[in-house]
C-alpha cells in the first residue's frame, strides 16, 4: 500500500485499531516455523541478561489490521529424535491435527502418565510482527534495521495493557502506531525454574515496558517511508504452504514416536528373556536390532533440531 493512504487510514481509524486488536488476543489465546535470517533474538550476557530498545511496527498491507500473526507449534522429543513442527489449527480449529488428536486420547485417558506426555506434546503459540531496532548493545550494527521478532503472550499482555490501559485517564498507547505508539524497552532476565522435575534457566520478561508516547523518528515522513518500505511481510509465515498436510504430519509424529528409547533394567530383562526363548530368531533379533539403534545414533537432524527448539523459549 501506498505510504501516504496507509497514513490517512492509520491516523483516522485509532479506534478501529484499538479494537481490532483486543479482539484478536481474546480469540487466539489458548507454532513450526523455518528460521528466518532476518529475525531478531535477544542477545544476553553472561550472567544471562539482555536488553535492547525497538519499535512495534504496523502490518505493511492493512493498518488496520492486527500487526502481527500468531503461529502454533509442537516441539517436543520422543527418545533420540525432535518433532518440530507447525500446528494446522494456527489455519483454524477446522485444520484437523494428528499430534493435537493424539493428546486429547492421551488427555481423557485419565492416566495421569499420559497426561504428562500430552502437557509435553501440546501446540505452543508465539506471534511474530515486524520491528524497528533502535538500540541493541550487544550488537549494534543491526540498530536503524527492520527485523522480524518472535515474541511470547506475556509480552503481548503488555501490548494490550498498553492499548487499553487499566485505569480512565492513563495515556493509550498503539504500540505498532507510527503517531501513536511508543519505543519499547525490552529486557530479558534469566530465571531458575522447574520444567519436569528439573530446574532450568529460562528468559524472564517482567521488566520489559513502553517508554512515554512519541513519534516515530520525530514524524519525518521521509524515513518513516523509508522504513515502511522495509517491512516484512509476516503474514506469509502463516501461507498454508508453511504447512505439512494431514498425512505428511501423520507420517512425521508416528516416525517421531515409534522411536526405540532406553528402556527399565527390569525391561531390558524382559525383552531379552523374550529374545531367548526363540533361539532360531535370536540373531535376526540382535541384527534388526543393532540396525534400527545405528539409526537412531545417526540421525542428522537431531543437531538442528535442537537447535530450532530451543529458539522456541517463551517470551
């Protein structure tokens, strides 16, 4: 869209924006997605800290829509394999999922076991929308550039506390708003906290908060224009071509699942015990055996996989 009618749009429909807005995060409260090169991650110290300074920028398409795109996902690892993938319900709860149907059979089966897989395999959501970075200390070559930024629901509860403050008479704030939004002050500390029985560092965001509201680059509409033109088109994130179809994600979990893991000494007994007593299948046993482990072990994707899920930390 033409900078000057995204202008005219943006500036005459703040209430339309405001709504619209609200909305969406009603609906999508409760995703895979091939990294982009472009997007921003939040570089820490040593101690596990982090912060930068960056602006919420608005759809480049509709300024009155919804700035960002939220994306379901499951990522999760079953013995030596990850299953890392998009969630078709991020397309609409008529997109039948096969990990999401498998949780609820676990879910209702009462077993509290099973539960616990379910909990583990269920979809996550994140939201993606484009942003302008204004300070970065620990890389600050990459301040003055559009980014894509993946970003979790507690700092969207301050997107939306923002644009509809609590208390009659505190200033609103559009964060994605050119005229009417704010820089944002992102800050990340690492918090100890336990993830199944075991304690692990994840990024905190509670810090994080709007600065005062002010124009974006003091309005000059060159730059500003300048920017626009710069934005990402977030909205193919979510293309339905991002998506594996029912039987391919089918094919990919059960591959995922079907995984040999390490087994109890007691059924590691029972399981050679059960190999002995047919004596003429023994050696077709440990080869098959044998062959299905040399799999496992060497399974390439394992690393990358990693990789993608640890990206996956909510913020």
């Amino acid at each position: 869209m033409d900078f000057k009618q995204f202008k005219k749009r943006s500036q005459t429909n703040i209430g339309a924006l405001t709504e619209k807005l609200l909305k969406d995060s009603e609906n999508q409260k409760g995703s895979s997605y091939t990294e982009n090169t472009n997007e921003f991650k939040l570089q820490t110290d040593k101690s596990g800290n982090g912060r930068a300074i960056i602006r919420f920028l608005p759809d480049p398409v509709d300024p009155e829509g919804i700035f960002y795109v939220s994306l379901y996902n499951h990522g999760f690892k079953v013995g030596n394999k990850w299953l890392i993938e998009n969630c078709p319900t991020t397309l609409g709860n008529d997109n039948p999922c096969p990990v999401c149907e498998a949780n609820v059979e676990l879910w209702n089966s009462g077993i509290e076991s099973n539960k616990g897989v379910a909990r583990d395999r269920k979809r996550k959501l994140s939201y993606y929308a484009n942003i302008y970075v204004i300070s970065n200390p620990a890389d600050p070559s990459i301040e003055g550039q559009v980014k894509l930024f993946r970003f979790g629901q507690k700092l969207l509860d301050k997107i939306k506390a923002a644009s509809k403050p609590e208390f009659e008479g505190d200033t609103v704030i559009l964060p994605h708003n050119y005229w009417e939004g704010a820089n944002f002050r992102l800050i990340s500390k690492t918090v100890k906290t336990t993830i199944g029985g075991k304690e692990v560092n994840m990024p905190n965001y509670d810090d994080s908060r709007f600065e005062d509201k002010s124009v974006f680059l003091g309005g000059d509409d060159d730059q500003i224009e300048e920017v626009h033109n710069q934005l990402i088109q977030i909205r193919e994130l979510v293309d339905p071509s991002k998506f594996k179809s029912y039987d391919e994600l089918q094919k990919r979990f059960s591959s995922v699942i079907k995984t040999r893991s390490v087994h109890s000494v007691e059924e590691q007994e029972k399981d050679l015990n059960e190999m002995l007593s047919d004596k003429e299948d023994i050696l077709a046993e440990l080869e098959s055996s044998y062959s299905k482990s040399r799999e496992v072990l060497s399974d390439s994707d394992e690393d990358e996989d990693l990789k993608r899920f640890m990206a996956l930390a909510d913020s």
